[in-house]
C-alpha cells in the first residue's frame, strides 16, 4: 500500500499550529538552525529487509500480522516509512533470505518508492538447503579448503547481487570462532579468514567499499575471529583502501566506550559503516535510543567531530543502518522510533559548541565540558527534526499518522494475519 499525499498533508495542517509554536522558540535560540536542519534533511538511514517482520529469540518468535512475504512487499513497507519520515530511503539486503529473482524489476519497484540499494549482506552462518558443505565449524576460518572456497564463491556471488541493483558495498559479518578452548588455533584461523576476504576483496568493483563488522561474542562464546575493532582494523588495514570496519552498537563487551573507538576509527580513516541498536547487555538488537540515550548522543557527538575533522561528507561518506530486531513491537513502529532517536541525537551532536568545547579541554575546565555536552543532550530537539521532516512533504509526527492511519490493520487484510517474513 500507499501513502496518499493528501493524508500527509492533512496530518501536516492539523499540528501545523503547536509545531510552528515549537519550532519558532528553537530557531530564535540556535544560531546555526538552519544548517542543522539541511543536515537533517539529506541524512538516510538504510533499513535491512531481515528486520520488517516479527523478530524472536531462540526461545521463540511471535508473530504477528501482515508482515512483507516478499521482497516486493519488504520494498513496499521501506516506501512506507519513508513518505512517513523521510529520511529511509534506502535498503540493504541479505544473500539468501532475499534474493532479488528479477534485479531490474526490483531496481525500479525501489526507484518508485525512493529507495536505493545500501550495502549487501553476505550469510555463512547458517547453512542453507541444498548446500556443499557446512558452516558449523566456520566458514572462512574454516580448517577444510573446499568450506573456505565456498564462503568466498558466495560473498562474490553476492557482490555480483549489488551490481545489479547499484550497490556499492558489501558487509561481511561472520559467526567464525570456537566455542571452547583448544578447539581452534588463533593464527591460523586469522590467516585463513584474511586470505578469504583478500579473494573477496579483489573481486570488488573499484567503486565499492567492503566493511568488516566485528562482534564480540555469539554464536560463539570462547573466541571470535573478528571478535573486536582491533581486529576488524586489522583485516581492513591488510586488505586495503576499500576496506573499512563497521561499528554495530550492540557488538561490545559490556560497559566499552564506543565512542573513543568511533572517534579512533574515523582518526584512521577506516570507519565505514555503522549498526544501530540498543541493548542492555549484549546483542539484543533493542530500539534505537530506548536504554543508552545519552550514549547514543555521544557517539554522535564524535562522529560529527571526527566527519568534520576529515571533511567527510555525512549523508554520502558513512553506511548507517538500522540492525535491529523487533520482538514484541510492530516492526515498522519500532523502525519508527530508531529513526527518530537518530535524527534528534544527530542533530543535538550538530548543536554542541565545537569551539568552546574545545576551549575547554585545553585549559583542562572539566566542569564546562561536561555542561556543553549536557546542554545539548538536554535541549529539545525534536521540533527541529519534525520541521526537517515537514520540509521533504513528510509527516510531522510519523508514528501518530501511521496510527491514524489504521496502517497495519491495512496490510493485514490485504497480506493476512499469518504471515512470516524471511530474517532472523
Ligand atoms: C549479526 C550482525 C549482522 C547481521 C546479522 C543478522 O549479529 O549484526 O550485521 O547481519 O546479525
Ligand atoms: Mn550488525
Ligand atoms: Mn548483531
């Protein structure tokens, strides 16, 4: 289903009033509103078609109803989201769970919608039906050369997938570890990983980026082979100038500062793509902003520094995507809220004062560093991002429309009330 134009616009009339009231106070108080508010505007955060239906855990999963059958449908509910809030207008796919049968099609379905294709994702932790040998044991890690040789036929199959559909970037996540002491050889296992992704990177196309996400634990609970951003700096510095490392938020032991490892990265010029989740302990993949607000802005705070200091552009220079899972709320309320806790963190990193922040760290005044920070995080946002929204004809508050609107009731009548997406 569609969005009419008119709903939005209807929506947009009838807060229009408390809106301009909001907004008037912010753009009388902040000097640099207005650039805040063209950042906003062009900033996309792509959504991953495993995460549009019900999630679950490996206790179970409930399901609930209307969820995308396919690929079409999964474009259908990313268009969706995007007249609603205007800035996810882009997709990234896993290889298999959505495989795109006919690419052209698929590229102008996308088109319609304003969608593009963000990075590709590639699967060797699970095994799939009909297939050579098993991942159990790792896959480019793997001891057996015929398991490492089909890891890497498939990540280039998968590339292939992205030229397709104009992708420019391939995310490799991989489960590789042990699970208990002694089971594996560290080096040796490192070398047989960089050798894979080495075939894998030279058969990137010239304008392609390859990220090489780290993960601390899970599957695997003694080690794992990228198990952390030094080791994920590691390969990406072997591998070369495509290569980056990508930060998912939930990817961490507990209590890391993943902010000093953001601000590292971009020093390094190797931060290519991020993940964002919330968590409480480890990967579980919760809502944008609902645990670690504070974190998140900080974060935030050094990704604009660090972008700035490189003169990267925002929008263009970095992979954000959403890496979420959905378990007891309506997917695409819950991708709601992510986007929403992104943009306003975004935007209150954009309103920390750079100079006298780091006046104040020059004459060690901890006391004020500490205020400027927190002035930001507690100024209140959100009308800045809803009038972004309002600029690019999407809606004021994209949550309160889709209720409005009945839209979920909507897909469950025309995809039925049992439905399950392809994901995790
Ligand atoms: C992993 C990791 C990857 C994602 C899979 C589904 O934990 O976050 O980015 O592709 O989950
Ligand atoms: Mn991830
Ligand atoms: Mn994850």
């Amino acid at each position: 289903m569609r969005l009419e134009k008119n709903n939005i616009e209807k929506h947009n009339q009838t807060f229009g009033k408390t809106h301009r009231r909001q907004l008037e106070f912010l753009m009388a108080t902040i000097p640099d509103a207005e650039k805040i508010l063209h950042k906003l505007m062009a900033f996309q955060v792509a959504i991953p078609s495993w995460a549009l239906g019900t999630g679950g855990t490996r206790f179970g999963r409930f399901s609930g109803g209307g969820e995308p059958r396919n690929l079409e449908e999964k474009i259908e509910d990313i268009g969706l989201l995007h007249s609603l809030n205007g800035s996810s207008g882009a997709i990234s796919l896993h290889i298999p769970w959505d495989i795109p049968e006919n690419p052209v099609r698929i590229k102008n379905l996308a088109e319609q919608y304003g969608i593009r294709f963000d990075a590709m994702n590639s699967n060797t932790f699970q095994d799939q039906p009909g297939q050579q040998y098993s991942y159990k044991f790792g896959s480019l890690q793997h001891v057996k050369k015929e398991v490492r040789q089909q890891a890497i036929e498939h990540n280039i199959e998968v590339i292939h997938h992205g030229i397709a559909l104009g992708s420019k970037s391939l995310t490799i996540w991989l489960a590789d570890g042990s699970c208990f002491p002694g089971q594996l050889n560290f080096r040796e296992a490192f070398h047989h990983t960089l050798q894979g992704l080495q075939e894998i990177y030279s058969a990137l196309p010239d304008d392609w980026k390859i990220l090489v996400e780290y993960k601390a634990f899970e599957p695997n609970f003694y080690s794992t082979t990228v198990g952390d951003w030094g080791q994920s700096l590691l390969y990406s510095s072997k591998l070369g100038q495509k290569a980056f490392t990508l930060v998912d938020l939930g990817h961490h032991l507990p209590n890391a500062n993943i902010e000093q490892i953001v601000a590292l990265l971009l020093m390094e010029g190797k931060l290519g793509g991020f993940h964002f989740n919330d968590s409480k302990y480890g990967d579980d993949d919760l809502t944008v902003g609902s645990i670690k607000p504070y974190q998140l802005f900080l974060i935030f705070n050094e990704l604009v520094e660090g972008m700035d200091a490189r003169r990267m552009d925002h929008a263009k220079d970095m992979g954000w995507m959403i890496d979420a899972s959905h378990n007891v709320k309506d997917p695409l309320e819950d991708l709601l809220q992510s986007v929403e806790a992104i943009l306003v963190s975004y935007a209150q990193a954009l309103l920390v004062d750079r100079v006298k922040l780091r006046a104040a760290q020059q004459t060690n005044d901890v006391v004020l560093a500490q205020e400027i920070l927190q002035n930001s995080f507690r100024t209140d946002l959100r009308p800045l991002v809803a009038e972004s929204r309002l600029r690019v004809g999407a809606a004021l508050d994209p949550l309160g429309l889709y209720r409005s609107c009945k839209i979920r009731e909507q897909l469950i009548k025309t995809r039925g009330s049992k439905t399950q997406s392809s994901g995790l």
